[in-house]
C-alpha cells in the first residue's frame, strides 16, 4: 500500500465517522433551539447510532458483492444530502430523522477498514490496519473538539453544512485514488444477508469478540454522552471549554498503531484483557473525581485509549477469519457495537436524569466489567495444547 493510499483512507475513516458524534457536544444547543428538554435531546445520539447500526447491517455487507469504489461515492452522495437536510430542519421531528439518515450513510469507514485489509500485505496487516483506524478514532475523538469551536463561531447547525462539503469532497478523491475492487462473492443481495448470520453463527471468535467491544463502546458512549452535562451543570464550561476538554480524548487515538503492532507479535488475547481492566478503572476514577477537571480529563484519556485499542486487537483477529468475507464479518462486528453503544447512551439518558454524572459512570463501569467477564470465556474455552512425551 502506498503511503499516500493509507493517508487518504485514514482522512476519509476519520472525516465520515465524525458525523456520528458532532451532535454530543450541542445536546444543550439543540435543546434549546427546538424547545426539547436534555432528556428528549440525548435522543438525537441514540437514533443516529441506530442508523449507523441500521447501515452496518443492510449497506456495509455489499463491500462484498458490489466493486468497493463506487459504492463508497455513492454512498458518500447520500451523506451529503442527510447532512444537508439535517442543518435546514424546521423542526426536531425532521432533525431526529435526518439523524438516522446521517447514521445509515456514515457507514463508508466501516467499508474501507476491511478494503484496508484486503490490500495491505499479511504480515503487516495489523499495523497498516492501525493507522487506518488511527485515522478513523482521530474523527470518533477530535468530531466533538470541532463540533463545540464551530458551534461556538458560527452556530451549531454550521458544523452540518461543513461536513456535507467534506462529504463531496471526498467522493471525488476516493474515487480518483482508490484501486478498484471487486469482490468474489457470486450471489445476490438476499443470499449476502443471509451469509452474514451464517458468519454469526458458525464463528464463535467473532460472536465473542463483538460482544465484548459492544460492552465496551457502551462504556464509551455512556461517558462521552453524559460528559457535556456534567462539564456545563457541575463546572460552568461553555462549548468552547468543551471542545478544549474533548481533545484530551483525541489521545486515545495513539492506541491504535501501537494495538497493531501488539497484535501482529501475538499479544492480542492479553492485551485485550488489559484494556477492559484499564476501562473499568476509569469509569470509577470519573465516578469518584468528577469535581476535578484533571481527573475527568485523564479518565477520559485512558477510557478512549482502552476502547480504541481493543477495537483494534479485535478486528486483527476477526479480519484473519475468513478472507473472502471481510466486510460481512465487519457487519457482525460493527453492527453488535453500535447496537450496544445506541442502548447505551439510551440508558444513559435516563440513569442521568435520574441519578446525575455517578449513574453514567456506573453504567460505563459495569458494561466493561461484563466485557471483561466475555473475554474470560476464551480462557475457559481455549483448546489445550497437545501433550509432550
């Protein structure tokens, strides 16, 4: 893989799944813009992690039955347009599904980190999947940083109109960079989305490894969904202090390279263990700290750090399943974790409005202790090593 081939897909992982979650730093904003309280706003992320998972389950599969090229332009056409619609709503019933339109179509990074692991060579396959994700957990973590700024310059419909020109600009570059692939899967579009459960089923490893992640993206979005509320209620931050607060978790993004190299040496399983333990510890560390900005700022640092690299040990091992299915093995992969981060900021919503920024942190604590309890099955269930005279 070219050096400038691997930079642009990173742009463009990072550039579409920012569209996720430029909307969690102005849940306030948009509150008041259309008379909601912040309950009925927080909607706005859960709905928008449904489409993606929606996407991940219908749009993300035909990376195996479509030429990867033209469906990612295509597809980056009707982000631009949801965007669009999204920053011209009249009123909050439009925006809630233009939110889940946003979320269906921003699935083009979850296409390219399997096309990512199609060209790279075998041996390098972890660490040029790294920085492939590097770049996509840069978007996840720097979306709110520039969401607050723009918001606070310009208003927070500016950052919807911005993006959808990124939208058509990337189009146009991927599509005069990419190589052109075509995958080898022969059936229709019905036989695909029945092979993906087929996948589900016959591949504990990926069952295994998608729940745990879920877990763990739950802990994630339980954080980074109520963090806002408590920065403004507790400390008085306005959006440009959020989205100085939010870089800290752009950090975490450096996880992803180094995961990589981990996993290509064999440390995946303990690495893996290691970051749901490291995830735990910070959701109580927020818990119990949460009068102190450094303290927030470091648990949000290690939380992201933990997440992003066990997404990436993840998907090292899942990615060496089956070569010829790369993108549906994503599908249950993906589509698991956004299912649990979409209930996640759901029920962080109400545990938030009910018991405040400790119930968000318990919540957060108690889905990676559960990953943590999935991970210890492949302890449990690992074959043994055949014994030596």
């Amino acid at each position: 893989m070219r050096r400038s081939l691997i930079f642009v897909l990173a742009l463009a992982c990072g550039l579409t799944v920012a569209n996720l979650y430029y909307s969690q730093p102005l849940l306030d904003l948009v509150a008041d813009a259309f008379d909601v309280s912040q309950g009925a706003a927080t909607v706005v992320v859960t709905l928008t992690q449904i489409g993606y998972a929606v996407g991940l389950l219908f749009v993300l599969p035909l990376g195996d039955l479509v030429e990867n090229r033209r469906l990612v332009t295509r597809v980056l056409a009707g982000t631009a347009v949801a965007l669009l619609l999204a920053a011209v709503s009249p009123v909050y019933s439009v925006f809630l599904v233009m939110s889940v339109a946003v979320g269906v179509t921003s699935v083009v990074a979850q296409i390219l980190v399997p096309l990512a692991a199609h060209l790279a060579p075998a041996e390098q396959r972890g660490a040029l999947v790294g920085k492939v994700m590097g770049g996509l957990l840069l978007g996840i973590l720097l979306a709110r940083t520039v969401s607050s700024f723009v918001a606070d310059l310009f208003g927070w419909r500016a950052i919807f109109f911005v993006s959808a020109a990124l939208m058509v600009a990337l189009a146009f570059l991927l599509r005069r960079m990419l190589p052109v692939f075509v995958p080898s899967h022969p059936a229709g579009y019905r036989s695909l989305l029945r092979s993906v459960a087929l996948l589900a089923r016959s591949e504990p490893a990926l069952r295994r490894r998608a729940l745990c992640q879920g877990l763990l993206f739950g802990a994630f979005s339980a954080f980074w969904t109520a963090i806002a509320y408590e920065l403004i209620g507790e400390h008085g931050f306005g959006q440009a202090q959020i989205a100085i607060f939010a870089l800290v978790g752009a950090g975490g993004a450096t996880a992803a390279p180094l995961a990589g190299k981990l996993a290509d040496r064999g440390y995946g399983v303990a690495g893996s263990g290691a970051a749901l333990v490291l995830a735990a510890l910070m959701a109580g560390l927020a818990a119990v700290g949460h009068r102190s900005v450094v303290v927030l700022a470091v648990a949000g640092f290690l939380l992201d750090f933990a997440v992003q690299a066990h997404q990436v040990m993840s998907q090292h091992e899942i990615y060496a399943l089956r070569s010829d299915a790369r993108a549906r093995i994503n599908t249950v992969f993906m589509t698991t974790v956004f299912t649990c981060g979409a209930l996640s900021s759901a029920a962080t919503g109400l545990l938030h409005h009910r018991y405040g920024w400790t119930g968000a942190c318990v919540l957060a604590a108690i889905l990676s202790l559960a990953g943590l309890a999935v991970w210890a099955t492949r302890l449990h269930t690992r074959t043994p090593a055949p014994a030596t005279a």
